[in-house]
C-alpha cells in the first residue's frame, strides 16, 4: 500500500510513517497544503491521509481541489483535532471517504486505510479526458476526435503521465522514470518517442495538445481551456 500523509505536525507524521513503514507499506509526505496537493496530483497514492488545518491550503480546499480540478478519487481519511459533526459535514462534503479525530490509535488508522485502499482498487471506469482526446486505462483504446489511436507501450506510458498532470509541466526527468524506472536510456530516446507520440495525437488533428517548454520538459494541455 502506497500512502501521501499530508501533516504539518511533525511527531505525528513520523509516528504514522514509522508505524505504517513496519508493516512494509511505502510512506511519502507533505508538510503544508500546497506541496501535498501536488504529490497527490502527479502520483497514483492507494490512500491519502489528510490533515485538516495545514499551512498554505487547508485539508477542505484539498480535498475539493484533488475531486475536481484534479479529478483524482484516491481514497482519503481526513485527519483532525476537530471533533464537531459540522466539520466532519464539512470534510465528507469536500469529497473525503473517512474521518478521524486526534488523539488516535495508529492501530485503527491502518486498519480504515487499508479498509480504503481495498475500496479504491474496486472495480471502475479510468478514462482521462483533454479536449477530444481521451484514453480509457482499463482498455488501454486512445481516441481523439472519435479516430482510433494506435500507440506502442512506451507511447501510452507517456500519454498517461502528461495527461495525468495536465495542464503542469512534467520534467523530462519525471517523464523518464515514469516509463524506464531506474534502468534509464540514452539521452535522445524521450525526445524520439515524444516525437513519434506528437505525430501520432496531434499532426493529423488541427490544435496540438502536446507542448514543449524548453529545458525543462513537456505538457498537455487543451489550447481553449488554459491559457499557453
């Protein structure tokens, strides 16, 4: 299990990783708002656990952010000193699925997580949506403007991540342990198959979705939604 514990109090974020790490789960954290919006936007996390009061951006705004400008539904637990049933309305209603209060039994986390991660693995539709290109990650079938598209694994690795975090940049470092890992390639093979992708989604079609920021890496974004 994969866990983004988002926690501005120190003690208790290491308390949870420590506890969670034991038990061989992989932990990742963020300190305020802002930073652990982005960690669970541009990472496939099975579970987030979310404090409420953070520095930056509070959990609600998050939260509502992670459900809607993300479309991300990556299982959260909202994690608070805040006990009273209007901020638990609060947090259900920004689009959390479970709620604790402090002081908690790190035994009880884990387990409501784990009841989470289950949960969120369960049978769905994934279809990611820019513009009238779409691809569904269940059948791995890429369309734009309702034509068929066909892509070799390493052309729908990339596809998913740049439509993952549209409309952000992704670095050609992040873009390349995405799809090689740790066994990375020569120096000219993103920029081949970045090449053989644009030619593939946006050459035969009138707007580019694919854009390039020069030295640093790329994006996809749809031209009438985000301004270039």
């Amino acid at each position: 299990m994969r866990v983004l514990v988002i926690e501005d109090n120190n003690d208790i974020a290491t308390n949870i990783g420590d506890y969670l790490e034991d038990r061989g789960h992989v932990v990742d954290f963020a300190g305020d708002g802002v930073t652990g919006l982005h960690l669970a936007v541009v990472n496939d996390f099975d579970v987030i656990v979310l404090d409420l009061t953070l520095p930056g951006m509070d959990g609600i705004m998050v939260c509502q952010k992670l459900r809607g400008e993300a479309r991300k539904h990556t299982p959260v637990l909202m994690l608070t000193a805040r006990d009273a049933l209007e901020q638990k309305l609060t947090g259900f209603e920004s689009g959390a699925d479970d709620y604790m209060t402090k002081p908690f039994a790190l035994a009880e986390l884990a387990a409501r997580l784990e009841v989470l991660a289950r949960r969120g693995k369960g049978p769905k539709s994934r279809v990611l949506k820019i513009a009238d290109l779409t691809y569904n990650l269940d059948t791995l079938v890429v369309t734009r403007a309702g034509e068929s598209i066909q892509l070799n694994p390493i052309g729908l690795k990339l596809l998913q991540a740049l439509m993952e975090a549209s409309p952000s940049v992704v670095t050609r470092q992040d873009l390349e342990q995405k799809v090689w890992g740790e066994e990375l390639p020569d120096s000219d093979s993103l920029r081949v198959h970045i090449h053989g992708l644009r030619a593939a989604i946006d050459k035969p079609f009138d707007k580019p979705l694919i854009h390039t920021r020069h030295g640093i890496g790329y994006r996809m974004v749809d031209p009438d939604a985000v301004p270039a």
